[in-house]
C-alpha cells in the first residue's frame, strides 16, 4: 500500500489509523507539494453506491463545519477500489494514547472538555452530529490544540437512508444507552460519550468497565457509572453528562460553564504532547476466577465453570429456570454465548416469567433476542415477553423473528394490548412489518393501523395485497 497512488496525484506514505468507517494514511499532493491525510472508506458494506454514499456524507458533514477543533475535507475522490476523502493532515497526539500512559490532570482534562465541547456545538449548530466521540478520536496538537477527527459515521440532519447506515456502527463502551437501545439519538448522545471520555481521562479507566461487551452494555443501560477516585472538582459535571436519561442529561450551556473556571487553569496542553508516547497497554491480566462452588460474579459477563458444567448437564426446562436466577449480566452472557443450550422447552420456560426474560433479551442483540424468541411455540407466551420489554425494544425484536412467529404474537399481543402492539408496529422497518401484516386477518390489520402515524399507515396499506387492502381501507374508512 504504502508508496501507490490515489488518483494519480496522492502518494501514500504511511498508515495513521483506523476507525469506524475506514483506514487514514498520511500522503503527499504531488500537485501542491503538501502532507495530507486521505482515509479510504471501510469496503465491508460491499456495494460501491453505499461506499460512495458513506464517503460523501462524512465530507459533506466535515464541509458544513467552520471550527479550528474539527479537521477540514479538501475533496472526495473515486477510486477502483472505493472512495478516497482528502483532509488536512493534523499532527498530534491522540488521546487514547496518553490516557494509557495512565490518568491525567483534571485541570487538562477540563480543558480538553471545553474543547472538544466547543467542536461540538460547532457541529450541531449546523445539524452534524458526531455519533462516536472517544479518546481515539481526540488529537491534541503540538501547540496544545485539540481537535475532534472521524466523522464518518455522522449523521446529518434530515438524511435518515444514510443514518440507518451506520447505526450499528461505534463503540459501546462510549456509546449513550439510548443508541445502545437503538432509540433516536440527538446532540445529548454525543454529550454522553463526551462525559465517558472524560471520566476515562481523569480516571485512567472507563465508567463502565466490563470484561465483556455484554456485561459492559448492560452496565450502560441499567448501572450507575463506577465510583470516581481521583476527580474532585470534575465529578458531578461528568456524572451529569452520564445521566441515562437524555432529557435530564447536563446540556452543553451548563457544561461550558462547569468546565469554564477549571479550564483557566490549564491554558496550553504542550505538556501533554511533549511527554514520550507512551506504549501500548499490555493485555490486563485476567482476574482470578471464582471458586467453582461460588456464585457468579455480576461484573464477569460470565458464570463461574460449576455453573457451566451444571447448565450443559442439565435438562432443557431447568435451563430455562437457572438462567432466570443469575445475575442479569452472567444470564445474558450465557445466552449470547451458549445458545445453543436454550431450545424451545428452556426459552418456554424462560418465558413464564415475561418481566426477567424481557430484561435479558433486551441486553442481546435483536436478531439474536427474535431467534430466541421464534422457538416458543405459544405465541401468549411470547406476546407476554414482548409487551413486557421497553416499548423501542419491542418492533426492533419482532422484526427479527420469522414472520410467522411474529404474527402469531402480534396477534395475541393485539388481544389485550392493542394501542402499544399498534405503537410497536410503527416502530418496526417496512419489510417485516408488511410481512407480519399480511399473515393477520383483515379486522385485526385495520385494528394495528389506527394506531400507527398516518404515513406509516399509508406505507404499510400499499405493501398489503389488493383484496386485502380494500377490506382494510373499507374497515378504516
């Protein structure tokens, strides 16, 4: 790679990084004799129209904002290989990498605050929103600038088909719960990371340190952050920032002028940037399992080998039973990693407790809460579990179940809770939600339909069959 040419004009040089939408390589204009930064697009998504379309949505995010804490875009180039967006090439150093050098001053720590804070409200000011603020995405310069680096999975205002792109895109560990529940996200989710980052910097770790993404997601979304040890002054700022719910969540005014006297303390960062690299972190050393005649540990993500052997010899309707009694964390790491243990008579039994198995699903993937949930064979059992979870939780599971389960439980759903299954359906993307309609009769389609918003109501009548859709419109009429 290092040595070939983009477009013919750009030499790459060296690689910088990568991150959530592609690999940064230093390079030089041939043509202007100059150092730039040229990030290749990620190639994963597989269609050359998505690439083109992610490359032209960070640039056009990137063009929008005029702030000496946001890096510029130069141009967008099209490749063989896939887009090509052409920045400023900004030297410094990145944040993550000085954190692992251990905690750093909270007087720095605030002022690298109100920077990236400024960059920030820069970005929403014109409807950008950063969607993946986190250490490795802060640069402090060798003039003890801060700037705020990869916006390629932004989203701007007003363009949904490339938000829905990059949804699943970022990292939990810095990510608000209400994109972790896939709930809408605005400028308070970007707040959010911002208060993890730095509590991260100040305390050397993150807020919600887990050894597993499971158990890390569920201290996200149900826990209080850590206890902060070494942060006086910069605590309730930060714990306010990690509120959970984003409209009691600390705005940008309030923390401008938390962040404002600390900041004055610490007017350059140089002395951030002059110290060695440090180098990377070694792997922590794996803590010292549990007895295995001891409970499992909440803070795992994992239950102890006893519990294990005692999960596979069991039988499948104990299975069920047993994952109910572990701590939320342990249970839903089983489930995400030995699902193959829960077939149908232990997801059944799960399911006669519809509030604690709504819980655990709710901490799994969709897809892999609605293979769990397409095994129970009566759909009362299943409607009970779905109308017991989070109403932004419930059209994204039923969307991934097989149609013809997720009929089933819409239907007995409908029976005694029409209005949120209705609310559920105008959740759901079109696709499965048209699939599931049409496997219902008439009367209980027209029923759902009262209670989605007109256009989603339009959109959903025009994938139903003819017949069917004028028995429907007739009943709605």
């Amino acid at each position: 790679m290092i040595g070939e040419r983009v477009a013919g004009r750009f030499v790459i040089e060296a690689p910088l990084g990568s991150g959530g939408m592609g690999r940064v390589w230093r390079g030089r204009d041939r043509k202007l004799g100059r150092v730039v930064a040229l990030k290749q697009v990620r190639a994963d998504v597989g269609r050359l129209p998505e690439l083109r379309a992610r490359a032209d949505q960070e640039a056009r995010a990137l063009a929008r904002i005029d702030h000496p804490g946001i890096v510029r875009v130069h141009d967008v180039l099209d490749a063989p290989d896939g887009p090509w967006i052409v920045m400023d090439y900004v030297r410094g150093a990145v944040l993550g990498r000085l954190i692992a050098g251990g905690p750093l001053p909270e007087p720095a720590v605030a002022r690298i605050g109100a920077q990236v804070l400024d960059a920030l409200i820069a970005a929403h000011a014109v409807g950008v929103l950063h969607r993946d603020v986190k250490p490795d995405n802060i640069l402090i310069t060798s003039s003890g600038g801060v700037v705020l680096v990869d916006f390629g999975i932004a989203a701007i205002e007003g363009n949904e088909r490339i938000t829905t792109l990059g949804q699943v895109i970022g990292t939990s560990t810095y990510m608000a719960p209400e994109r972790l529940r896939g709930a809408p996200a605005g400028e308070a989710a970007d707040l959010w990371s911002l208060g993890a980052t730095l509590y991260t910097a100040v305390e050397g770790r993150t807020p919600f340190d887990r050894s597993t993404d499971v158990a890390t997601r569920y201290a996200i979304l149900d826990l209080p952050p850590d206890p902060m040890t070494r942060s006086h002054r910069l605590s309730p700022p930060i714990l306010g920032l990690l509120t959970k719910d984003p409209a009691t969540r600390m705005t940008a005014a309030e923390l401008a002028r938390r962040l404002e006297p600390l900041a004055g303390r610490t007017r350059r960062l140089e002395h951030l940037t002059g110290r060695a690299q440090p180098p990377p972190r070694p792997p922590a050393a794996k803590p010292t399992p549990p007895r295995e005649t001891g409970p499992p540990s909440p803070e795992t993500g994992a239950a102890p080998p006893r519990v294990r052997r005692t999960f596979a010899t069991a039988n499948a309707a104990d299975r069920g039973s047993m994952v109910l009694a572990l701590p939320p964390g342990d249970a839903a790491a089983l489930l995400a990693q030995r699902s193959r243990l829960f077939t149908t008579a232990a997801v059944e039994e799960m399911c006669r407790r519809p509030a604690a198995c709504a819980k655990l699903l709710q901490m799994l993937l969709p897809d892999r809460a609605g293979r769990l949930l397409d095994q129970v064979r009566e759909p009362d059992l299943a409607a009970a579990v779905v109308l017991a979870m989070d109403p932004h939780h419930r059209g994204r599971v039923l969307a991934h179940m097989h149609d013809r389960h997720s009929a089933a439980a819409v239907r007995a759903m409908a029976t005694t809770a029409l209005h949120q299954t209705g609310r559920a359906l105008a959740t759901m993307p079109e696709a499965p939600a048209a699939r599931l309609l049409t496997r219902l009769p008439p009367p209980t389609i027209a029923d759902l339909l009262r209670h989605c918003p007109p256009a989603t109501r339009d959109r959903l009548l025009s994938q139903l069959p003819p017949t069917t859709r004028e028995e429907v419109e007739r009943r709605l009429a």
